[in-house]
C-alpha cells in the first residue's frame, strides 16, 4: 500500500540500469554519475525519498535474482521471470558473492534510508558498494 503512488515499473527499470552500469563500470566517479538515477529529479524530499525506496526494493528483488541464477537455481523461482535473460547475462559480474554483498548493501541503505538519512548520500554510498 505503501508504494501506491510510486512507479514501480520505472523503480524496476532504474534498478536494472544500475546494475547494468555496476557491471561494466568501475570508476567511483562514473558510478556516483549513475546514482542520480535513483532518486531522480530534483523533487519534494519525500518524494525524492519514496522513490529511492521504491528503486531499492527493486534492486533488492533483481539481486535475490541474480544471486539464484548464479547458484544455477531453477528459472521458475526468480521474481523477475521476465528479465531472466538479461539478469543471466549480468551473472558473470554478480556472482554469488558479488550479489549477497550487494542485497547486504541494500539492505543497509532501506534501513539508513528509514533513519531519515539523505537520499542523496544513500544512493551514492550504495552505488559504490555495488
């Protein structure tokens, strides 16, 4: 209910691009060019907040994904059937550990995001850690 004015659908498909950009980049600089995607538009804090929720929820999803297309788990298990041949070729970038590191480091920006810190900051320490 929460996530009803949200876009899930465009959190989804930014979530994708970072991970996407994560994988073929690793200059800090270009990674913290990437992590405006995430909150978007300069808009009302809220706003700018609930969307980095949103995108981060998402990415927490793909990871999950791609963490069990990385352990050769069956297809039929992935949240995101949809995307499975373009998170199966992110697996060479995000393996298992790669991406239990990267949910870890989700998980830790939902919760500082929850203690009001600045989206702005989450979304780039985050890409950093991807």
């Amino acid at each position: 209910l929460a996530a009803r004015d949200v876009d899930l659908v465009g959190a989804r498909d930014s979530a994708q691009r970072l991970l996407e950009h994560a994988a073929r980049v690793s200059d800090p600089a270009q990674r913290i060019g990437s992590a405006k995607s995430l909150t978007g538009n300069k808009s009302a804090p809220a706003v700018e907040r609930e969307r980095l929720a949103a995108c981060l929820r998402a990415l927490a999803s793909l990871l999950r994904d791609l963490g069990m297309l990385a352990v050769g788990a069956d297809a039929g298990s992935l949240a995101n059937a949809d995307l499975q041949v373009n998170l199966g070729m992110l697996t060479s970038a995000f393996g298992s550990e790669r991406s239990t590191r990267a949910f870890a480091s989700v998980d830790r920006a939902l919760g500082a995001l929850e203690r009001n810190a600045s989206p702005k900051v989450v979304a780039d320490w985050l890409v950093l850690q991807l």
